[in-house]
C-alpha cells in the first residue's frame, strides 16, 4: 500500500511541515500495526501544470490510457496519484481558494477520470474487444486535505477545503480527513503550534489505518462511517470563528 504526500506550498515552508508531519503519522501507525505501508513526499511549487486548453485528447485513449497531451508536469503528478491508495494534499490558500496549480491540475485530472464514465467506457470496451482501461483507475482511493492559511478569520480561507473536494469528487475517492489551518501569518512556526502538529499526525493515523472501501470491519450498518472504515473523527475547522478582518 502506498500514501502519497502532496504539498504545494513553498519548500520546508507550511504545508511542507504539516504534509511531512501527517506522513510521519502514517508511519508511525503502519509500524504499530504491522501494516506494510510505504510513504512518498512530493512538493510541486515549481512543477509546471498549466491550464487544460479543452482539446478532449484526454477522452479517447486509444491505449487504454487516459492521457493529456499538453508536454508539462502534469503527467509525472498524475501518474504519482494513479499509483497512490491514499492521497494527502496540503494546499496554500491563495484569493480565498486553492492555489491555482492545484486548480490546473483537478481541471485536467478529474472530468478525464470520472468514475462513472470510465466503469461506462470500460464495459463498452469489454464488449468491442478494444482495449481496456487502466486498472489504476478503478482503485478505491482514499484521502485527507489541509487547506493552509495566512490569515487570521476562517472566512478569508473559506473556499480552500472545500475546493479541495473537487479532487476526490470525480473519483469517489473516501474522505478520511480534513483540516482548516488558517491564521498561519501570526504564528512563526507550525513546530509552536503543538495542538495543530497533534491533529496533523492523527491526520496520517487515519490515512494508514483506514480499511478499504465498504463495510468490511463486520460492524452493524447503522455505526458512523468512521467506524466502520477505520478512521476516527477529526476536527474539521480547528479554530472557533472569529469576526475580525484578515
Ligand atoms: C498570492 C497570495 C494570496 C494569498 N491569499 C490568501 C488568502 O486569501 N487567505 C489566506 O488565509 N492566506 C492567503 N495567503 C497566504 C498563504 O496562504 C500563506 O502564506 C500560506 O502559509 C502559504 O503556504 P506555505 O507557507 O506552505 O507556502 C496568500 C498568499 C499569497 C502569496
């Protein structure tokens, strides 16, 4: 199994520290379970994703691979996702919302990859004798996201988390966790902030303890979601709200 840690921030910056310190909870977890787990860290700040240009390329595949054929970063990110079972992206918040290569990149990953359409044109495929899909794009994913914040109210990084979901959408990816980590700019470092580093480790627990897709733990139907998959409940919006201006 494999957790790959996205963080598109500045290097050895926050989203670096928060992305490394959930990879560290994933390790720390898969070594206490006895699960075999490897974890990858990657930061894109100077990849270059650029925008979808809409040509449809993407849609025909000939292969069975969906591919963009735009020549940037893009697919060397793509292909670290594909290979991925668990996904976490920490994210500055940029005007509000996700940065925008984060952006390019759900514009060219996500239509391209829906899951219904691709199930649609597999069994098409199945029944021409074409070529089948990738099996990567099938696999049950699951993921955690941290939208980072400079400013002090939650409402100047309010489109940032749910931004973010865009990315599991298409996919159906499960969920396990997000954190809003707004009010970085009065705060020197994330290492003084020992609740938030706390809650960021807990964040890569749940990455590796997570079970696969449905209700395989055997527990009755009606127990939350969290326990029948096998992460625990985590703070969604850390801080209380706050009125003032950012
Ligand atoms: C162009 C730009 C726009 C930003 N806009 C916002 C914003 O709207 N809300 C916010 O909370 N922080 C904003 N910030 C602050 C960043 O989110 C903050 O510096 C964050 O720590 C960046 O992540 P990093 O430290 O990992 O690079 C902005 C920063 C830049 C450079």
């Amino acid at each position: 199994m494999k957790v790959l840690g996205i963080s598109m921030g500045r290097k050895n910056e926050r989203c670096d520290i928060y992305c490394k310190q959930i990879l560290m909870g994933v390790e720390a977890a898969a070594k206490a379970s006895g699960k075999d787990i490897e974890v990858e860290f990657i930061n894109t700040v100077t990849m270059d994703i650029g925008q979808c240009r809409g040509c449809g390329a993407c849609s025909k595949a000939p292969d069975g691979k969906i591919k963009c054929i735009l020549k940037d970063d893009y697919l060397e990110l793509e292909e670290k996702v594909l290979d991925a079972d668990g996904i976490v992206i920490c994210a500055p918040v940029y005007s509000v919302g996700i940065v925008g290569q984060l952006k390019n990149f759900l514009d060219r990953f996500g239509a391209a990859h829906d899951r219904a359409s691709m199930i649609d044109e597999q069994n098409k495929r199945r029944e021409d004798g074409r070529p089948l899909l990738d099996e990567r794009y099938f696999k049950d994913r699951y993921c955690s996201y941290v939208a980072v914040g400079g400013a002090w109210t939650e409402d100047w990084t309010c489109l940032g988390l749910p931004m973010m979901h865009l990315f599991s959408c298409s996919q159906t990816m499960k969920v396990v966790g997000q954190i809003n980590a707004n009010d970085q700019g009065r705060k020197t470092s994330p290492f003084l902030d020992q609740p938030m580093m706390d809650d960021m480790f807990a964040m890569g627990e749940n990455l590796a303890m997570v079970r696969q897709r449905g209700n395989m733990s055997g527990l009755p139907s009606e127990s939350s979601d969290g326990e029948r998959n096998g992460y625990r409940d985590l703070p969604g919006l850390r801080h209380p709200r706050q009125d003032h201006c950012c």
